[in-house]
C-alpha cells in the first residue's frame, strides 16, 4: 500500500531571510560563507569590467611604446648611415693624402666599419627586451634597442598587422617638443578617481560590504510565518475515493498556518561567516589606502620625469649644435689646406653620432613621460579618444531602479567594521 499527496507551502521570513536587500545580496538556496545573489553578481560584473578596461589600457600603451621603439630605430638607422658615409669620406680622403701613414689609413679604416656594424644593427635589430609597461614605470621606460626591423614586426604584432608581407611601416608621427605642464592637485584627483586598480578595488570593497551585511543576517534565529495546503489520496485513490467523490472534496485536503522557530545554539557558523567578511572588509580597505599612496608615488615619479626629460631634451639639442659647428669649423679648416689632426676628425665624428642619438631618445623620452603621466593618472583612453561603455540598458530596467530610488535612505552609510581584533 502507499499513499500520495500534492503540498504547496508559503512561507515569509520575518528575522533570518527577511527583506529584499538581504535577498538581493544573499539569492536563493544561500547559507553562511556561500552568497550568489543580483547585486553580488553585479558587483563581481563590474570588478570585471574594470579588469577589462585595465587590459585595454595596458595594449595602448604597448603599442605606443612599440610604436616609439620603432621610430627611434629609424632615426638611429639614419644617423648611423650618415656617419659610415662620412666615416667612408674620410677614409677616401685620408688614401689620397701623400702625408698620410699605413696607421691613419687603418684608423680611418677601422671608424668606418665600425659605423658599418652599427648600420648593421641599426636595420636588422636583435631579439632584446625593448620598451614596455613595468619595466621602471607603469608605463613603461624607454629602451630603444631593438632595431628597425625586429621593432617593426613588434609592432605588426602589436595592432595585427601579418609579421610579414613585403612592406615596411614607417611612422608619421614625431615627438612633441613642446613644454606641458601639469597641475599636481587636478592631476592626483583625477588619479584617485580615474585609475584603474583603484576603481577595480573599490569594488572589491563594495563587495566584501555586502557579504557583510548578509553574513549578519545570519546570526538573527529564524522565525517564519508558515501556510501550507496538502491534498491527500490513499492506495491508488488519488483522484477520487470509493464514493465517486473528486479529488479536491474536503474529505482528502489539509491544511496548517502558524510560525515556525529555530535557533541554532551558539551561531558558530554564522560567527564564522560574519569574522571573515570583517577581516575582508579591512583587508579591502588597506589595500586600497596602500594603493593609493603608490598611485601617489607613481603620479610624483611621472611628472617629475617630464620635467627632466624636458630639461635633458633641450640640452641634447644644445650639445648637438655645438658638435655641428665644430664639425663645419673642422671642414672649413681642410678646405683651407690646415688639414686637422685625424684624432681629431674621428672622436668629432663619434660624438655627432652619440649626439645626435640622444637627442632623439630624450625627445622620445619626452613624449614617453607625457603619456606615462596620462597613465598614472588613469586618463589613458581618454587621451587616446578611445570609450568604453556597456550596451544600452533596458528602459524597463531603467524604470525598475528609478522607482526603487524613491525607497532608498540617502542618510544611509554602507556595512563597516569599527574594530577587529
């Protein structure tokens, strides 16, 4: 024999459970420690989308900085041709001259393939570690060793061009020279609002604050207001009893209303839930202080950076001409038949080149800086037109939260913990 019945049963929480804010943190079927609910699940949405939003920023600078490693092979490439052309030239005049030894010609000589190696590197490049993000500064310090050919691949990688396809990429764009100053308290505030890992861990905060305010809706005992309908058959007279009666006649149907209670003793495992969200929320918290002040380290060291590079910049300029109007002042003297010394000539010749390079890493240090202070101010996307947004909302949606405004208390202040020991 057997007996079958169908139940339905109603039941409202008024202490453990109770309330939508709870049910919108906590969702169905939670417990201590194991929360899945709306507004968890929005905020691990929006940890993230910030995550997602850091990885773009992070592929902009990489290509920026690919983008300046490449044009710097191509100046460096220039001035090393321009000098083993003059390294050549002089090499051609020094066999002419009747005065000249077997060692100035080898001297000549051994300038002028030197610049050839270097012409070498300049175009083919080695696999070495160029610029990119963390390697100094967050964005990135400016390396410049790579070559023009091993930096244009690099860069084909960087934007998804193919690796290889019988073209080179030249790039149109030179480094500003212009002065740019920053004002310091606009720029940490943009920081402080804008930066990604200090977003990305305001939500983990607002997170570790909901799991808060759920966890301590365990510890309140359980009370509820039960309604429950059964409607029973007996043997195989689920439908009907042996009076032709119907299913739904009185004589087959219960039902029960009251409260129900319970209370575990102790709340361990609630205690233990509310304990870590605590040690969470203040674990969240440091970490965020502690960010900040390296936010603040990294803003500092950037800024001041463009100052430098700036500085550096004009006097790699300055020293650059002067070595030019030694070099026509060296020139001008041969043409008078007042040959100069042949030492002379080729230590000239060396520091045009080591000046003309400098001149062109500090303006790209330049320029680098500016960027890098965009970077630590979180204002990266924004400097390079790009916008990130979600789709459109649902205008019911839109609805939904503009009638649940009206209910919210503005004088509320979110779940904290005022001491942990």
């Amino acid at each position: 024999s057997w007996d079958s019945f169908f139940e339905a049963e109603v039941r409202q929480p008024l202490l453990q459970g109770a309330g939508t804010e709870f049910n919108r943190i906590a969702g169905p079927g939670a417990f201590p420690g194991q929360l899945n609910g709306v507004l968890l699940a929005r905020t691990r949405t929006d940890i993230n989308l910030v995550d997602f939003e850091r990885s773009v920023r992070d592929l902009v600078a990489e290509v920026e900085n690919a983008y300046w490693d490449l044009y710097y092979a191509y100046r460096d490439l220039e001035a090393k041709i321009d000098l083993r052309n003059i390294a050549e030239e002089t090499l051609r005049k020094v066999r002419e001259r009747d005065d000249s030894g077997e060692g100035d010609r080898a001297q000549a000589e051994e300038q002028m393939h030197r610049f050839q190696a270097e012409v070498v590197d300049a175009l083919n490049g080695r696999v070495l570690d160029g610029t990119r993000t963390n390697n100094g500064s967050n964005g990135g310090t400016f390396r410049g060793i790579g070559g023009v050919r091993m930096s244009e691949r690099k860069l084909r990688l960087m934007i998804g061009l193919p690796i290889n396809d019988g073209m080179l990429i030249r790039p149109s764009d030179s480094p500003s020279v212009v002065p740019v100053v920053f004002d310091w308290e606009s720029a940490i505030g943009d920081a402080l609002r804008h930066r990604e890992e200090l977003k990305r861990q305001r939500w983990v905060i607002k997170q570790a604050e909901l799991e808060l305010i759920a966890n301590r809706n365990f510890l309140k005992p359980q009370l509820d207001v039960i309604g429950r309908y059964r409607a029973r058959g007996f043997g195989d007279r689920l439908l009907s009893n042996t009076d032709g009666d119907s299913f739904f006649d009185n004589d087959l149907q219960e039902w029960q209303a009251g409260l129900e209670y319970s209370m575990p003793v102790g709340f361990r495992r609630a205690h233990a839930a509310v304990r870590n969200s605590e040690l969470a929320l203040v674990r969240s918290n440091e970490i965020l202080r502690e960010q900040e002040r390296v936010v603040h380290l990294g803003l500092s060291n950037a800024m001041t950076e463009t100052k430098r590079a700036f500085e550096n910049m004009n006097l790699q300029h300055l020293r650059l001409e002067a070595i030019v109007i030694q070099l026509n002042a060296l020139k001008a003297r041969e043409e008078s038949s007042n040959t100069p010394e042949l030492d002379v000539l080729l230590e000239t010749h060396r520091r045009l080149l080591d000046a003309r390079l400098r001149y062109h890493q500090a303006q790209i240090e330049y320029s680098i800086s500016l960027r890098n202070v965009h970077f630590e101010k979180g204002t990266l996307l924004a400097y390079n037109n790009i916008f990130l947004a979600e789709s459109v909302t649902n205008h019911k949606a839109l609805l939904d939260a503009g009638e649940r405004a009206k209910y919210l208390d503005p004088e509320a202040t979110p779940a904290s913990v005022d001491r942990v020991i």
